[in-house]
C-alpha cells in the first residue's frame, strides 16, 4: 500500500484480513471500541514519563519510531473496523466532524490558542 491509499481501500484490506481468520464473530461494538481504547493507552505508555527531548529522541530511533507506528496502526484498524461493523462511512464522519471544529474553532478566535471552544 502507498501514501495514496484511500480509507474505502483500507476498509476492504483490514476487512479481508479480519475475514481470513473468521474474527468478524468477534468484532461487535463494545469489544472494538474497548480495542481501541486499549490500544491507545498502549501508544500512551510509550511516550509516559518522557520529557518532550525523550520523545524527540525516541522518534528518532528506528525500533522505537516503529512501535509508535505499529500502535498507531493498531488503533486506526480498529477504527475502520469499529466504524465497518456500526456502518459508519469514515470519510464522511471526518468530514462532517471538521465543519464542526471549524464552526467551534474559527481561526479569528482559535489561532495560536489551545483553549476549549467554550472558552474563546
């Protein structure tokens, strides 16, 4: 797969992968959504007590870069497959969620501010 690879193709690839090993009876909502969950607190666990030069190091570092990558990786395939078994369309979902960000964050008020969208 290259960089151009759309999430209709990711979808279909993760899909086959799943289907291959007959894990789809295994693939309800609760369950991947717990995934995901789990997964991100994996990604989380390897930037834990780092200092923003430890992780500027630790991305550095090709074993490590690829673990980032990996649980990265992991995430976004339970999300496509979160996302195939409760049908909902990805691209649309990401579209529609950034007209929302755009309406909460205008760049007049939100630019070079972290505040929450209630605060601006």
């Amino acid at each position: 797969m290259d960089s151009q690879t759309t999430v209709q193709q990711l979808k279909v690839r993760v899909a086959a992968f799943r289907d291959a090993r007959d894990w789809k009876k295994f693939h309800n909502p609760k369950d991947l959504a717990a995934s995901i969950s789990i997964e991100a607190n994996e990604l989380l666990e390897l930037f834990q007590w780092k200092t923003p030069a430890e992780v500027d190091a630790l991305l550095k570092d090709p074993r490590k870069r690829e673990e980032v990558q990996d649980e990265l990786a992991d995430i976004v395939v339970y999300c496509i497959s979160a996302a195939d078994q409760m049908g909902v369309d990805l691209s649309d979902a990401i579209e529609s969620k950034l007209r929302k960000n755009e309406a909460k964050y205008p760049v007049e008020k939100a630019f070079g501010n972290n505040r929450k969208y209630t605060e601006l």
